[in-house]
C-alpha cells in the first residue's frame, strides 16, 4: 500500500505563526536596548569631541569661539542656534578661526533639518537621536560655567570647573528625567562626567 505525501494543515501553519510571533516579541524589546545603548554611546563621543575641539580651539587662539561675554549667553543648542559656533569648529567660516583650522569634522546632511547623529542644514550637530547638542563656555574665564543640572540634580557640583561642557537630552528630548532638570535617573549624556 502506498502513502500519499502529507502535507501540513492550517492548525499546525497557525501554531507555528504564533510561536514565531511570539519568540519575535521577546527579542524586540532586547534590540531597542541595544540600540538606545549604541545611541548613548555615540552621544558620549561626540560631547567628548566637541569639548575637545572647543578647548583645542582656546589652545590656539588663547579665547574659546564666542563673542559673548557671560557663560549664560555663551550656551548653544537650545534656544540659541550652535551653527556659528559650528562653522567655526569645522574652519567653515574666518570670523574668529582666522585660519580655518578644522577642530571638528562630524558627518554632515546639509539636506535636513535636523538629521541624527549629523550636522543639518542650519549648522548645528544633532545627538542620535534629533535634537541639537548643548554647549556651554566659560565666556567670562573665570574657569567655571554653571551645572545645567545645578548643584543638587547628581551631574556634579555648581559651577562645574572647566572651560567647556556638553550635552545631550537623550531619548525623551528633556532636560533630566522627563524634563524634571535631575541628572540622576536620566537618559541625559553629559561630557563633565
């Protein structure tokens, strides 16, 4: 007697679909971790270079690349547009890098806006995940600027001694947790630490 072959019927195609399914929601959460953890790291990068650039920057010229005068006015990125600040990091203008010297070369899309993890089309240099880098200079060279976080929000005292910092909101875009201005339990990136 013969058998003819048999083939798989709909219940045992479904069964499978949803273990399928299910192993897939299981790994999804992993791989977003993974890659807010990729993302944290290459914002720590780029503050670290940015701070490089503006303190190379104070070591030729012997002034950080700021007409400003107070620490609080020389704070780029939010609310204050960083593309000049930019452009003279990256020798793009001569109004104070008189010689055009490149501090920094990070990826650029002059096409967009804000493109992640690039320089956009208005100059500045977004984190990875669209938002523009935050920069403070010590303008008055007094070697210290203010702790955005303050002196109680767990990124470190108030003033902070150096001549430059960085910053980066992370994933919820915020300052702090949620925009609560507390560095401890944030996803903030920030270079003084």
């Amino acid at each position: 007697m013969e058998m003819k072959p048999r083939g798989f019927t709909l219940i045992e195609l479904l069964v499978v679909i949803v273990i399928i399914a299910v192993l897939a929601g299981f790994a999804f959460p992993v791989f977003q971790s993974v890659q807010n953890s990729a993302k944290k790291t290459q914002a720590k990068n780029d503050v670290t270079q940015i701070v490089t650039a503006v303190n190379a920057f104070y070591t030729e010229y012997g002034k950080y690349p700021t007409i400003e005068t107070t620490d609080q006015n020389a704070t780029y990125g939010t609310g204050k547009n960083s593309g000049t600040l930019f452009n003279e990091l990256r020798g793009k203008t001569a109004a104070l890098n008189t010689r055009q010297i490149v501090f920094i070369s990070p990826a650029e899309d002059a096409t967009q806006l804000n493109p992640k993890g690039k320089v956009g089309s208005d100059g500045q240099f977004y984190d990875p995940w669209g938002i523009a880098y935050s920069i403070r200079m010590d303008a008055d060279y007094d070697n210290q600027v203010v702790n955005p976080y303050g002196g109680a929000g767990g990124a470190g005292t108030d003033p902070i001694r150096q001549g430059a910092i960085a910053w980066s909101f992370g994933k919820d875009m915020k300052l702090g947790k949620n925009g609560d201005n507390k560095f401890t339990g944030s996803d903030d990136v920030i270079s003084w630490q």
